[in-house]
C-alpha cells in the first residue's frame, strides 16, 4: 500500500528559495525571510538550535538490546549521527495515582514529574538551551518556539507537548494540524509583542473550530434533523466559514513560503480523543499527515524560522486502532489491524494494548511492528534535518549541528513495575555540533537527570534541573 | 382481545397449527394497530425464506439483520425457529438505533417468543445490542423460568448488572409477548402478555452505550449464549411505550398488520389531500354559500351534490356524466383564472370516478391557504428577544442592548417573526453572535458559573473535566450532552491547557463555543423517524414548552421534570404547565404575541402628514402601543377573561395625551385605567389608536377590513386580478371612504371579494386615520359606523348599527373566538398553520373553551395538544 504521504511531493527548502528566485542556497536563510540585520549579523556562525522529538508508548528496554537489527532498524541509516541511549530511567518521576504514561511522557526532556494534569514538573531541555543562548529573545520575526505534533490522546498536556518553560508551564501552543504549524511558520510575522494576542487568537479560533465542528454533524449523515432544517443549518455553516475565512484567514504569507497546505482530514480536537476510548486510523491517513507536520517542521528549520521546539509522534499513552499494509525497505513488515486482531472494540483494541501485553519471552509481533513503524516516522524527519537543503555554514547539515533529543514515555508498558516502566526509558541524541557521541549504542545506565544535565552542562547552560540540593552525577560517558 | 391459549390445549396441537393460528385470530374483533410512535427497529420475519431479516420500521438506513448459521433455523409460517445455536446480527454497528436511545434516554424493547424450553440461561439472548458477554449496551434475555433485562447505564457494570427480571415462572414454551420499557428517569418495567411481570431503576445517564455494538437476535454477538424457540417480533423504540402501548401491541397480536386502505377510504383521502385544497384555492372565491354564483355552492358536500342552476353537476362515480368535470377539462372553470393544472385535473376526475367522497361538513379555505409544506418541520432558530431571554436564563447575563445592537431583525412572515422557516443566517448573525458570545463570558464569573456544576478546577483530566462539561453542557444547550459533544468541548480545554492556559481560560472558551454552538442557537429536535409524527423526548418537549409559554429556556425544575421522566400524562404536564402560566415570563411572553399579532413595532415608524394630524407624535405613538399592551394584560392576565373580551371589553388604559386624543377626559397622570362611555365608540382592540393606524392617513376601509378579515375572521380573498387600478379615488364633499367602498363592493368584478371584507370597515369610518373618533370628515361629509358583517363560510351577512355592536358581534362569534386560537397557535408553533392542523386546532380550541376560552386555558390545552407533543419525523433522504 503506497502512503500519500510518499506520492505527494515534499515540500523542500530548495523549492522555497527557488520561489524567491534565488540562485544560490543562502544559508542560513535569515536574510531571505527578511528578518532584521541584527539576525543577519548573527547568521555567520551556525546557530545553536535545540529540538525534543517524542514519540508515544515507548520501546520496552528488551527490544532496545536488539540494536538496529530490531525494531530500532530505521534509525540506522542515521546511525552515524545518533547516540542511541538505553538503560535511562526517570524512576524519580514516578508520582502516585498518576499512570505511568503520563509521568514517563512528563519526564521525557525534563526528568521531572509532572506538576499536575497540566504542567511540566519544570523547564525542557530546548528551553533550557534557548534561555541560554538567548537570553534577550530571539531575533526578531523568527518563531521563538514551535510545537507541533500528530496525535490522538490529549487528556494532559504532557502526553503531547515536550516543550515546557522553568515554571512547567507549555512554552508555546501546540499546533495540531499541519496548517496551523505553516500558518504559525510562515503566515503572519510574530514579535515579542504580540505573543499573548496571538495565542489568544489560537485559542479563539479552536472554539470556532469547535463550533464549526457541532454545525457539521448537524449537516452530516447522523444528523437528527430532517432535510428543510438540515439545509438551514447548512446555511449556517456556510456563513461560518465565511466568517472564519474573514476573521482569522491568513493575512499574508513570507515571502517565497510554500503554497498553504491543505486542510487536515484527520480528525482534531475533542473528536480526537473521544473519551480515551481510541480512534480507528489507516496508516495511510496517519502517514500522510505526519510527514507533511514533519516537512513543515523540518523546513521551519531549515529556512531559519524557529530553534527551538518538539515535535511529537503519537502522544503517550496514545490510543488508535491502526489498519494497512506496512513495508519497510520493500518488505512487508507487517498488517496492522489492532481492532481485528485484538477482536476488540473501544480502547482495548488499541495499539496501545499490546504495550500492556509485552512479554520478553514472546514475539511481540504487534508491539515491534508499531515500534519499527515509530522508528521509520521519527527517522523520516530526522533525515529531513541531513540533506544538501538542511547544511549548515560550516558544511554540515543541521542533523549535525543541533541538539536533537528524541524520547518516549517508557521503558516497558505493562503496568505492574513503576520501576521497569521509567527504567530504560529510550533515547537517542543528536552531536550537537561534534559535543556528544554519535555512532554508537550505549548503556548508559544512568538517570534522566543526569543525563540531560549533562547535557545541558556540555551545551554550554549553567542552569540545571531538578532539585538543587541533589549532587549531580556527569553521564561522561555521552560526551564526545 | 388477545390472550394466550391456555395451556391444555398448547398441549394437543401441533406447533406448526400453533403459529398459524396466532394470537391474533382468536379474537373476530378488528385487530388494534401496533404503536409506532418511536420505532426505531422492527422485524416481523414475513420474509419466510432466506438469510436477511429485513428492519421493516420505515427508519431509514434501516438495519438489517443476516443469519448466519442458516442451517440452525427454519422459516415458519410467522416466524423463524432458532432449532441450533444461531447467529443473526445485523451488518452494521446499530449506530442509529443507539445514537436515537442516548437522545431520549428511553427505550422499549419488545418480542414475540416462543420459547423451546424453560430451562434456557446464560441469559439466552432473544434481542441483545452488545459486544461479547460481558458488555452490552442491553439484552433481553430468558434466564430459565423467567426474563431478564441487562441494560448499562451510570448505576450498572458493563455488563448491565443488576438486571431488571420478571417473576419466576412466567416463561413456558408457548406464544409470548415480552416488552421491557425504561424511561429516562431510570425506572425499568418489564411486561409478560401486557401485564406487569417485573420492575426495578436502572438510573443513570446512558452516555457510556457505545454505538459500535451491533443487534443480534437470538444469540450473543460472540455466538455463545443462544436461546432456541421461535422468533416471531422483534421491535426497538427509543422512547418507553407506556402500560397502554405495552397492551395495545399486545392486543396487535404476533402478526403486525397494516392493510392497505380500502378504495373509500384512498377516496376520502384524496379528498381531504387533494380535492378540497383544490376546491379551496379555485373554487369557492365565487362558489360559496354567501356568492352562489351559478347557484353553486362548492363548500358544502350536501349544497355541491345539489348543484346549482345547470342542475346536478357532480355524479359520484362518473367523471365523464359530471358536469363539473367537463367544465372543468374544457378549462371553461374557472372563469377569469387560470385553468386547472393536468395534475390537478386527473386528481378531480380521479376523485369522482372513485366516489366523490366529502367526509367533511364543509370547506374552510383558509386551512389551505398554506400547502401542507408550509406545516413542514423547520428548526427554530432563537429569535433576537429568546436569544436574550436564553442568555440571561442560562448564564445570569443582560445582553439586551449589545443583542439588539448587533443581531440582525426577525422577519416577519405570515404575521410573525418567529416564523422558523423566515428565521435565516446571514453573515452578521454569525459574527454578532461570535462577539456577543465573548461579551456575554466577559461578564461572567466563569469559576461561579462553572462551580455550580462541579467543584472540580481541574483543566484536563479525562472524567473530572467530562462530566464538568457534560453538566455545564446539559444545563445551557438544554438537554444531555452525547459522547461526541463531550469530546468537542472537551477538546477546547485540552487545547487551551496545551497553549499554557488556566481552568479559567478554558471554561471561558468552552462558554463562548456553547454559546455559539447549534444546540445553543437554535432548538434541536429530532426529526428522523419513520415518516409519521412521533412523540418528542422529554428534553425536547421541556424546550419547547418553554420556549412556547416563556419565550426562553426551561429552568432547573423543568430540566429535573424532564430527566425524571414526568413530563407525561395529563395531569402531571397540566400541573408543568400551570406552575410555568404563573410564571411572570409567561405574561411577558404572551406580550410578544400581542406585539407581533398587531404589529406593534410598525408604531415607532409611522409618520402620518403632519399637516393633517398635527396632533401625532412619538409619543403619542408609544402612548397607543403602551395602551394595548396594558389592555391585552388586564384582560387576560388581571382578570383572565376569555379572549373574545380583547374584541370587545369595555375598558383601556391611556395617558392623559392619549385619553384627549380618544376624546377621553384625562383621569391623571402617566396610564390610567378607563371604563368607555357607550358613546366613545371604543370597545376593545380594534378601537386602539394601535390598531385603527392600520388603515393610514385615509383610513383606508380595505386595509382596515382586510385586518378584520384575517386576524379576526380567518378569512381569504384572492389578489385582484391583474390590470386593476388598486389606487382608491380621493373623497370628496359627498364622497366618503364609505361612499368609494360601496362602489367597489357593487362592481361586479370588485364587489366578489370586496363585499368580504369592506364592510366589516364600515363601523370604523368615525375613526380617522389615527384613531380619533369624528362625526365628519375632512369634506364635512357626515361619518357612518353601521354596516353588515359576512362571516366566512355562512350565506347571509349580519347587520351591526354601531361600532360598539360591532365589537360586540365579533366578540361573540365562534369564527372570531377560533381565529383567536388559531393566531396563538401559530405564534406558539412557529410556523403557518395547515390543514393537517385543522383537526387538531378544533380540539385545542374546543377543550380551551371548556376551560373558559382565557388565555391561559387555550395555551394549556395548545402545549397539551400533539401539535406540541408530537413532531413530524422524515426518513432519511
């Protein structure tokens, strides 16, 4: 089964500069996005940039000492540029009456636990990266922080944003759907100014979106009205729309920006989650959307106009029940049908299920499966992130450059073992400009917090997280 | 009446015999018909072969259901027999069925069995609407000697435990009706043969019912708890059939039969469908008992059969020895109008060669003057001044003057603005209500408002922030919120917790959503069903009996009453009503209706020539409108008199302005409460300056008559042919208003339709154009108010020798006092009434003038009627 996402074209920083007639790959593209000359000034040097990439459920420790001959086997084309980390554990995340998915997803970029249903337990790597490096803000006109993401289960925050300030408040709002990401990117130009206006009108437009959403299923198929009411309801709708084109369209774009993307067919909002019971989804349809979130996200980097941010793959705890044919380096991997092969309905024919059913001693066929697949979707924007479009000025590609930290929720799924459940927790990290390790899969066998303190500390910020009081312990063995 | 055989007999006969018998042939009484209202799934195996069960409810797309172990049944005469462990389900999730029952929050599940034993358990599933055999949405099941019903709701697990079970020993192998009901309140009956055989409360919201469950009959989903017997019904309603209904299926026996019409009867139908409208909209302006013209009289059935000067014109039977018809299929009738359409034709000659049936007295054009699409189910938008009432009830907010400011004016269409099919959106509703919804949070106190549904300030957890909404939700879009509106609002505060937001803020947007959202702007009732009316679910009769009778949404008592189930039966929705009739927002309300009946609105904006009424003025104008309004609430609210004393009570209220301009000796300052002397010529309504403006600066005698006509007479007249002058000529010394009437009334052409209504004017010439009465007009010529008034439908006018005798005759006619309840009908409905409300409204009128023909008796005895009780259902498209 050929995805859509693979058929239509990607949208490319090459086409872009082309768009704006340009010969040469400026790089980094400051100029081209007209932004201020302060930021031109500051371009000639690689700017430091620091992104979370999460991805939900999680590979349980075991299938991580597999290496790329297991379900991490996507991440090995990019094998040279990762450092792939096993044996971190979040343990002190743990907090009581909170499940495990939402903890470990929490701790994920912060090695905190969360602060309630809908804060981090403090700052994410990314911010703490950018508070550092710029302290001032960022240069003008350029997106301070992009969040984005495809996902389905939103009860609490932390399942799908990874981007958090020191207070463990959400450090921008998450953009859902692909044209809200472009529209964030590459439609109106934000200052420091108007954060607050613009978040406010975000916020405003979800409820238009809600709205428009229940005049929708009052035109639909499963509408109780009869056909006279329908029509004026649909009038209604129309006139909506009218309002919503009005009130919130796009005021302009950059330029030389790629066409708007279509409108998202996948579902959003509440629809999204209805309840924690799941939602059927083709992997055509999941694809599709992600790797256009992907693409606008990687060339919102590219194209210079944000640093810092995450990107998140499925939420924690994610709940979908998956159908399609998927293959892997033109093989067959597998045919997903969670519902059909669980013979559930509702949430226990979620994909999610099969975390709870893991068994070293068994095949896990569907869990690897959904793993791999996970691998094969983060890979794919990593690698946006390593092409001739994606160099920086001293001649390596951004994959190089920047710090990207990819991370999950958990390090087995079942439940029954706080303890195995935030052990293991697996991660991968960029070089950071030749800071960390790459090539190599290592037991680090340490804790969260002192593996992205290290981090930290190796990315040049003073500030470090956690208690204060806590001696930290350098995981020296990430360092390159 | 149907009853099972007794047992000794069961005994001797073969069952194959049993079934052909069925319950219903031991009884030579006609079979009562089975309830419909409400069917939402119905399967009564006439199908006698094959693997698909058809859903024979009419409730489209139907749900069907497929055998799939064929070799495990075997088709009877009136039924399938279950002889193995069968599976027959239906292809698709029952979504519809589910989605009807979490509307309504009521259901009914109902069987005709026959058990092959009594020692079947597990329960044996005979209709079950379930996943496996441990969740369900319900099942009706056998549990060895008795039913049981496992229905999940808040109070059960999963699985519908605690069931609701009959007593033991009702099951037996033989011919048996089972019906379980359970209304929205929770209480659970079940029935065995129409008598209460179980009881239990299965409270609770049945929000959890999970629309991907299929119907399966005779088995679990799963295939592993058959039951074994004969199937011979299987009926689903999404509403509880009361105990009567249970016994009326009963009575209906096994064997649903509808027979078709007898030809009489189809003929009696296209009368009343098709041939009386005709008659109505081509006929009668000039065959009626008071023109005859021709000597026919086609209103009455007896006078039409009689014929007229060319002697008998209708055969029934025979088109083709009718005159009628050949007058009518040469299009030599109607005269001076266009001929009748082909369509029209074949109906009339249809009708004739099929009897010529007249199954009513006689034909009353104005219940035509709508077609019956006219009667066609149109959701109500919330008019500019319900909107506001909403708001304020709902959430404690006075938007009034930022309402009127932005909202767009209803429209007024046939008399009203709260006609729903005129009640359109245009862009600035949209964006006024965007604002509004926004202005109306920002002068909220969101965390009072929220806390009175929950405690919890918790933004985002998935139950505490779901139930939070799905209250907040219930109480301001007036009904239970299902699964999926939960998830949309929901989904807000997740968005907003994911931008950094605070429970605050999320609530804030999840108001200005609500406020904006459908459920909010319009009332929403259910309108899919099987084609035929069907009873509105508690939710939806709560709406509408407060939009009717206040004008705005139900309160916390009416919404308890709704999810008790006790808005039903007479007396309980008596006592409803009676307590929402005290209610000050009914008086307010019921000044809606006099404002919009008369127009009111139109005072502000008159501007009469200055030169000729010096004496008019804003406020004088305000002073007229204030008149009627305190008028129309003395009468009926102060004194709850009869209506008909609108026409002509003997008393008003005006200001000292007002009282010198009606020739009144001002009684003191501000409105004063007049008793009229004989000679003021002023009785009741149509004294009012507000109304008498109607006729304009010349006080015009058709305008004015036309009013009479309309409002007070229920009658119709026909547009003047094309190419007539309407401009009226001046008066002149010797020449009066009257004097130009009375021209047009004797020309022949003029004088058919103006000879209706003109008259019915004369007693108001001494009322100029704004309502001051003189014995002279403007030329000096001396002013009449004597005159005649021809009561539609009758043959002979009635003369009046005053104004006040006027009034008088209006008030007392039985035509004026219907056309009252017609007009607040139409007000309360919403819509134009039609003839398929005629029946209806003569009851509603009838059981009102039993009560004494007050306002508050007529509203009763409207909200009591099946025009507001029942809503017209359509099948899919």
């Amino acid at each position: 089964m050929k995805s859509r996402a693979v058929s239509r074209r990607p949208v490319s920083r090459r086409t872009m500069l082309r768009g704006l007639g340009t010969v040469t790959i400026g790089l980094p593209f400051l100029e081209e996005m007209q932004l201020s000359r302060a930021a031109a000034a500051e371009a000639v040097a690689v700017p430091v940039r620091a992104f979370n990439v999460f991805f939900g459920l999680g590979i349980p420790a075991p299938l991580q000492q597999e290496g790329f001959a297991g379900v991490l086997e996507p991440l090995a084309p990019l094998g040279e540029k990762l450092l792939v980390m096993r044996g971190v554990d979040h343990v002190r995340a743990d907090e009581k009456g909170i499940n495990a998915h939402y903890d470990g997803a929490a701790a994920a970029f912060t090695a905190a636990p969360p602060e309630g249903e809908a804060k981090a337990g403090g700052a994410s790597i990314d911010q703490m990266v950018r508070r550092q490096w710029y302290p001032g803000g960022l240069p003008p006109g350029m997106v301070p922080t992009l969040v984005g993401g495809t996902f389905f289960r939103r009860s609490r925050v932390c399942r799908y944003v990874h981007s958090f300030n020191p207070d463990g408040t959400v450090a921008a709002t998450m953009q859902e759907k692909p044209r809200d990401l472009f529209e964030r990117v590459f439609g109106t130009v934000a200052t420091a100014g108007d954060a607050a206006d613009e978040s406010e009108q975000r916020l405003r437009r979800s409820v238009l979106d809600a709205v428009v959403d229940e005049y929708r299923f009052f035109t639909g198929a499963n509408s109780p009205l009869g056909a006279t009411s329908k029509a004026r309801v649909s009038e209604h709708l129309e006139r909506i729309r009218e309002y919503e084109q009005r009130a919130f369209a796009l005021k302009g774009k950059v330029p030389g920006a790629p066409e708007v993307p279509a409108s998202s067919r996948l579902l959003h909002g509440g629809a999204a989650d209805p309840g924690g019971e799941g939602i059927d989804i083709t992997l055509d349809e999941l694809t599709a959307e992600w790797r256009l979130m992907a693409e606008l996200y990687a060339l919102a980097i590219t194209t210079d106009r944000t640093r810092f941010g995450s990107l998140t793959f499925l939420a924690a705890g994610e709940r979908i029940r998956l159908t399609g044919d998927y293959t892997y380096a033109g093989r067959t991997v597998f045919a997903f049908d969670d519902a059909g092969q669980r013979k559930r309905s509702g949430s226990g024919g979620c994909s999610h299920e099969w975390w709870h059913d893991f068994d070293e001693k068994k095949s896990n066929e569907q869990l690897r499966a959904h793993a791999h697949l996970k691998m094969r979707e983060v890979a794919y924007f990593l690698s946006l992130l390593d092409t001739p479009d994606a160099l920086d000025p001293n001649g390596k590609t951004i994959l190089d450059n920047a710090l990207i930290t990819v991370s999950t929720e958990s390090g087995d799924g079942r439940h029954n073992d706080v303890k195995r459940e935030l052990s293991g927790v697996f991660h991968a990290i960029t070089g950071a400009g030749g800071r960390f390790k790459t090539g190599q899969l290592l037991d680090v066998q340490a804790e969260g917090l002192d593996v992205y303190n290290t981090m930290l500390a190796t990315m040049g910020v003073t500030q470090r997280l956690g208690p204060g009081n806590r001696p930290f312990t350098p995981a020296e063995s990430i360092i390159a | 009446m149907v009853k099972r055989l007794p047992g000794a007999v069961i005994g001797s006969l073969l069952p194959g015999l049993l079934l052909c018998i069925t319950a219903a042939a031991v009884s030579s009484e006609p079979q009562p018909q089975r309830v419909r209202d409400g069917l939402v799934a119905f399967y009564d195996f006439s199908e006698a072969d094959g693997t698909v069960i058809r859903d024979r409810s009419g409730v489209e797309p139907s749900l069907d259901l497929v055998i799939e172990r064929p070799e495990s049944v075997r088709w009877l005469g009136t039924g399938l027999q279950v002889e193995a462990s069968a599976v027959i389900l239906s292809a698709e999730p029952a979504e519809r069925i589910v989605d009807a029952i979490k509307r309504s929050q009521g259901l009914t599940i109902e069987a005709w069995v026959t058990p092959a034993s009594g020692e079947q358990s597990g329960p044996a599933r005979i209709v079950s609407l379930s996943k496996n055999p441990s969740e369900r949405n319900v099942t009706l099941g056998q549990d060895r000697d008795a039913y049981d019903v496992r229905l999940r709701a808040e109070s059960t697990d999963r699985n519908g435990n605690p069931s609701t079970a009959s007593r033991r020993n009702v099951v037996v192998p033989q011919l048996t009706h089972v019906a379980f009901t359970r209304t929205a309140d929770g209480t659970t009956q079940l029935f065995v043969d129409g008598e209460q055989a179980g009881a239990g409360q299965t409270t609770g919201s049945l929000a959890s019912w999970d629309a991907s469950h299929r119907l399966s009959l005779a088995n679990e989903v799963t295939g592993d708890r058959p039951f074994l017997g004969t199937l011979h019904l299987a009926a689903i309603y999404d509403r509880p059939l009361s105990p009567e209904d249970v016994q009326q299926n009963f009575a209906a026996g096994s064997v649903a039969l509808n027979p078709p019409p007898t030809p009489a009867q189809r003929n009696a139908l296209a009368f009343r469908e098709q041939i009386a409208p005709l008659f109505a909209r081509h006929c009668i302006e000039c065959h009626d008992p008071a023109i005859r013209k021709g000597g026919l009289d086609l209103s009455r059935g007896t006078a039409a059969l009689q014929g007229g000067d060319s002697g008998v014109l209708l055969t029934p039977g025979s088109a083709a020895a009718s005159l009628l018809w050949e007058r009518v299929a040469h299009d030599e009738m109607p005269e001076d109008r266009a001929p009748l359409s082909p369509g029209e034709k074949s109906a009339l000659r249809e009708w004739i060669d099929g009897g010529a049936a007249w199954p009513t007295d006689v034909i009353d054009p104005v219940i035509y003057r709508h077609s019956n699409r006219a009667g066609e189910v149109w959701v109500q938008r919330l008019t500019v001044a319900e909107y506001i009432a909403t708001v304020k009830a709902a959430v404690g907010v006075e938007i009034a003057a930022e309402a009127r400011e932005r909202l767009p004016a209803d429209l007024r269409a046939d008399g009203f603005s709260n006609t729903a099919y005129n009640l359109g959106v245009d862009l600035k509703h949209v964006e006024a209500l965007s604002q509004l919804a926004e202005m109306i949070v920002d002068r909220m106190d969101v965390l009072a408002f929220a806390a009175r549904f929950s405690k919890s300030q918790s933004l985002s957890t998935d139950d505490t922030m779901r139930q939070h909404v799905a209250k907040m939700g219930m109480w301001l879009l007036r009904g239970p919120l299902d699964d999926r509106e939960i998830n949309a609002y929901c989904g807000i505060a997740t968005t907003v917790s994911s931008a950094g937001g605070d429970f605050e803020q999320a609530m804030r947007f999840i108001l200005e959503a609500m406020l904006q959202s459908p459920r909010f702007v319009y009332r929403i009732e259910n309108h899919r069903g099987s084609g035929e009316p069907r009873h509105l679910s508690q939710f939806e009769l709560a709406s509408r009996l407060s939009y009717i009778l206040w004008g705005g949404p139900p309160d916390e008592q009416l919404l308890e009453a709704a999810e008790r189930n006790e808005l039903r039966g007479q007396a309980a929705l008596e006592a409803e009503v009676a307590r929402m009739l005290k209610d000050p927002r009914a008086v307010e309300r019921s000044l809606q209706f006099v404002e919009e009946w008369l127009h009111l609105d139109r005072l502000a904006h008159l501007q009469p020539d200055a030169r000729r009424f010096p004496q008019w003025n804003a406020s004088l104008a305000a002073d007229m409108r204030e008149e009627t309004r305190r008028f129309f609430k003395e009468i009926v609210w102060s004194d709850s008199r009869p209506l008909a004393d609108l026409i002509n009570a003997p008393v008003t209220f005006a200001t000292p302005q007002l009282a010198a301009h009606y020739g009144l000796v001002p009684a003191g300052e501000g409105f004063q409460r007049y008793q009229l002397p004989v000679d003021s010529g002023r009785r009741g309504l149509l004294s009012h300056g507000s109304v008498l403006t109607i006729g304009g600066d010349d006080a015009s005698m058709v305008s004015r008559g036309l009013f009479v006509l309309h409002d007070l007479l229920r009658g119709t007249v026909n547009a003047p042919p094309p190419c007539v002058n309407t401009t009226p000529p001046p008066t002149k010394a010797g020449l009066t208003q009257r004097g130009i009437a009375e021209v047009r009334i004797a020309n022949q052409q003029c004088g058919v339709c103006h000879a209706r209504f003109e008259p019915l004017a004369f007693g108001l010439e001494k009322f100029d154009g704004i309502g001051a009465l003189q014995s002279h007009d403007e030329h000096g010529n001396p002013l009449r108010d004597d005159g005649v008034v021809l009561f539609p439908g009758e043959a002979e006018p009635v003369a009046y020798g005053s104004s006040v005798e006027l009034m008088n005759l209006l008030a007392a006619s039985e035509r004026v006092q219907t056309s009252l309840t017609w007009k607040v009908a139409q007000f309360a409905l919403g819509r134009p009434l039609v003839a398929a409300d005629a029946e209806t409204l003569n009851d509603v009128h009838r059981v009102a003038q039993e009560n004494g023909g007050t306002y508050t008796s007529l509203m009763t005895a409207i909200v009591l009627s099946d025009l507001v009780q029942k809503t017209a259902t359509e099948t899919a498209e």
